[in-house]
C-alpha cells in the first residue's frame, strides 16, 4: 500500500491559517489533495492536523483525516519526521501494510502529478534508495555568496572570487513539496539530505517557498503568469 501523508498544522504564525487562506479561489491545502489524487500513486491520502477545521476542508477535497494530531508534534518544534513517524505508526499500528510513503507539504500549489509519479518511479526502480524528494538547482552560483559583517560585505568562500562560473559545481535546495520514502526510513527517522536519497529535479518556475506575506504574494503572482 501507498500512502501520501499531508502535514498541516492549525498555528501558522507568519501567515496566519496557512494552510487553508485562500489562494486563487480555493484553500492552499487544496492543491496538494488534488495533486495527490491525480498522481493515481496513492492507496490513502491522509491529512495529519491538530485543527478540526483544517480536517473538515482537507475531507472535502477528498483526504481522509483519520487521527487529530497530538498537542507534542504541533508546536513550532515539531519536525517533518516527527509528524511522518507518528502517521506510519498509526498506519500501521490500524492494519495498513504500507510501502511506499509520501510526505507532501500543505503549502505546494505548483507541484504537478508527474512529479510525484516521478519520484515514485525512482524508488521502486532502485532497492538501495531510502528516498526521492523534490529539489531544484540555484540560480546563481553558492560559491560567490555574500554576507554581512558588521555591515561589512564579505564572501563565504572568497577563493572563489575569480573562478569563472562554468567551472564552479552546480548546486541544489529543497523545493519543499514533497518526500517519498521507504516504511523503514521514515520509521527509523533517517535523514532526507543522504546518500541513499535521489532528487526529482523540478525547474526553477515551479518552486516557491510561502513562509512570510511577501512569499505569498510573489507565489500568487507566479502561479497567475504560468495558469494564464
């Protein structure tokens, strides 16, 4: 059995209600159930939440919500494994035979079907893989990155400064959409940032991360520009 877990949890604090504020003419939650049912990679779709209202919407847009998150895996400490860890356990602990799991955020309204289908691919294709997340490549190169201090311009890796850019190693970040995993990787709480895990990679249009009112803003625009 495959199951796609959806954290979302009620005490958003830069955006309040996050994860289901409206966004282009339905809640932001939305958009990841409506990935995960169009993907056909899922046995079960579970919204893991701690707010009755989260629940309600996630149900209608066609998750199941069968546990309300407990109060010590809601707060601003709680991390994504803790949440999967928790969910596999319920799974398993009420008869489900799980395989593969997904972990899809709340707060992904670019992520595509095949993304998901891609990063499932990858799993079953290979046995020494723990895990297929999304990511995609930095647009500017790492190695020439600034910081201040002191109010002073400094470069984190100044033996860098004249290495031309098609010579310095591509990098990559986190899309923060979605985590598919083994049963035992998420069991075991193993890290997603490891050798045994691969990245579907998306393109840089398809990523936007919504944590502060400017990131939402920006995402609102983004997504208007590519559903013209």
């Amino acid at each position: 059995m495959n199951i796609a877990i959806i954290p979302a949890r009620g005490g958003s604090k830069r955006i309040p209600r996050k994860n289901i504020k409206n966004f282009h003419g339905k809640p932001l939650i939305a958009y990841s159930i409506e990935a995960a049912i169009k993907s056909g990679c899922f046995d079960r779709i579970i919204v893991s939440t701690d707010d009755t209202e989260i629940a309600g919407i996630a149900q209608k847009y066609g998750a199941e919500v069968p546990f309300i998150r407990p109060k010590g895996i809601s707060d601003d400490y709680a991390t994504t494994l803790d949440v999967i860890n928790h969910a596999v356990k319920f799974c398993i602990k009420n008869g489900m035979d799980l395989e593969y799991i997904c972990c899809i955020y709340a707060t992904a309204p670019f992520l595509l079907p095949e993304y998901l289908q891609k990063g499932l691919s990858y799993l079953q294709s290979n046995e020494s893989l723990n895990y297929a997340f999304s990511a995609t490549n930095f647009s500017f190169p790492i190695q020439r990155a600034i910081k201040l201090k002191n109010n002073k311009v400094e470069m984190f890796q100044p033996e860098h400064l004249n290495t031309r850019s098609q010579d310095l190693e591509e990098a990559y970040h986190d899309a923060g959409q979605f985590y598919w995993g083994k049963k035992g990787a998420f069991l075991k709480s193993l890290p997603f940032f490891a050798q045994d895990s691969v990245i579907v990679q998306l393109p840089r249009d398809r990523v936007q991360d919504i944590d502060t009112s400017e990131d939402w803003d920006f995402a609102e625009k983004l997504f208007s520009v590519i559903n013209k």
